[in-house]
C-alpha cells in the first residue's frame, strides 16, 4: 500500500487491490486504523465486518458513498464476546424480518430465535426468553413464527456452531431479504442496519461512552 494517498479511495464493491483502485468498506477502514490492506483487518470483529462488506456491495452506486461517515465508528469494535455475534444476528434479522418476502420470513424467524436462545444462555436466562425487539418482530409473522418455534425445538445449536454457522448466515439472509424487499429505499434501510449494528456492538464493547448512531437493542 502506498504510504501517502492524493485523496481518500472511492467507495466501490469487491476487493481492491490498493486505494488507487477504490477501496470497499473495510478497506478504508482499514487504511484509517494504519492497518496492512484489507477487507479483514483486525480492528472491527468479524461479523460486524461481514455485515459491512455485505452492505458495502449491495448499496447501489449512487447511494454508497453515503456509508463513508460510518467508518471511523466501526474501528476498534473487535471482542471474543459471543453476545456480540448473537447482537448483531439478531439486529439483523429483526431488521428484515418486517420486510422480507415471505418465502424468507421462516429462516429469519429461525435466525431471531437462534440469537435470542444464544444470548438468553448467555446470560443464564430462561430458555425463550425474548427482546422486546425480537417479540416486535416475530409477532409481525406470526406463522412463520410458529413454524420457526417448533424447527428450534428440535434443532439444538452449540456456541460453537452458532459463531460458525448461525450467525454468519442470519447477516447474509438479512442483507438479501432486504436487498429483495418491496420497499421503497433498500439502500437506506441497509445503512440504517449497518449503523445500528456498529451502535450495539460499540454499547457491549464499550459500555458507558456515548455513541453518534442508534440506540442499541435493548435485552
């Protein structure tokens, strides 16, 4: 990477080489932090950066470099804390899960109740205990909440296999459900997730210091 640029990279999709080729999301957060090139770098936690890359690629061109003023926030949000996975599938799900065709609605109800159980655990809650998020969204669909429900009684999910599995697809399923959604402005909805995201991981991460985006999910 060069050590002096003649102006900040345009945001664009995919990977870059280096920053006079444009820059995705996490690579110019990368470049902000003083870390090597990279869409993985080690300043943001790995979820979090999935979802960032995801909304990076799918926000159209005009609209992309609206996600600029959020990358100074996403830096320095890393922890081997497993409530952050569980947050941030579940703030997604809860995001799509109002808007999403149908024919998706079951995997996102399935997604919210896997971040639910995971957090519940967590904290040594009762099995089924429930956000008021979580409930908002999954009264919305109350079929596919019912069916979801009786698939999460009979599929246990290990830490494990949540951190692996679980979560990475609730972000990606989140991300196409809106991207697919009949809505009027997928762009924006997709930026508000991302900044609402970076807002609950920075109230787990860094309790107690203000933060510039949404209020975190409360649990």
């Amino acid at each position: 990477m060069d050590s002096h640029l003649d102006h900040m990279p345009v945001l664009s999709r995919g990977r870059h080489r280096n920053p006079k080729r444009g820059a995705c999301f996490m690579e110019l957060a990368s470049y902000l932090a003083g870390e090597r090139w990279s869409d993985h770098p080690a300043c943001t936690h790995p979820l979090l950066a999935a979802l960032a890359r995801l909304v990076n690629d799918n926000t159209g061109d005009d609209n992309r470099n609206k996600l600029i003023g959020l990358v100074p926030s996403i830096i320095g949000l890393n922890s081997d804390d497993l409530r952050v996975d569980a947050v941030i599938a579940l703030r997604c799900a809860t995001t799509a899960l109002p808007v999403a065709a149908a024919e998706r609605q079951l995997a996102l109800a399935v997604s919210v109740l896997a971040a639910e159980e995971m957090l519940a655990r967590l904290d040594g809650a009762p099995s089924g205990r429930l956000s008021e998020v979580g409930r908002r969204a999954l009264e919305g669909v109350p079929k596919a909440t019912e069916q979801a429900r009786r698939f999460s009684r009979a599929a246990k999910i290990t830490e494990r296999g949540f951190r692996r599995y679980a979560a990475p697809n609730a972000v990606q399923l989140s991300v196409v459900g809106i991207v697919q959604a009949c809505v009027a402005d997928p762009d924006a909805l997709l930026r508000e997730l991302l900044e609402s995201a970076i807002a609950d991981c920075a109230s787990l991460i860094r309790p107690g210091l203000p933060t510039t985006t949404a209020a975190p999910v409360r649990i």
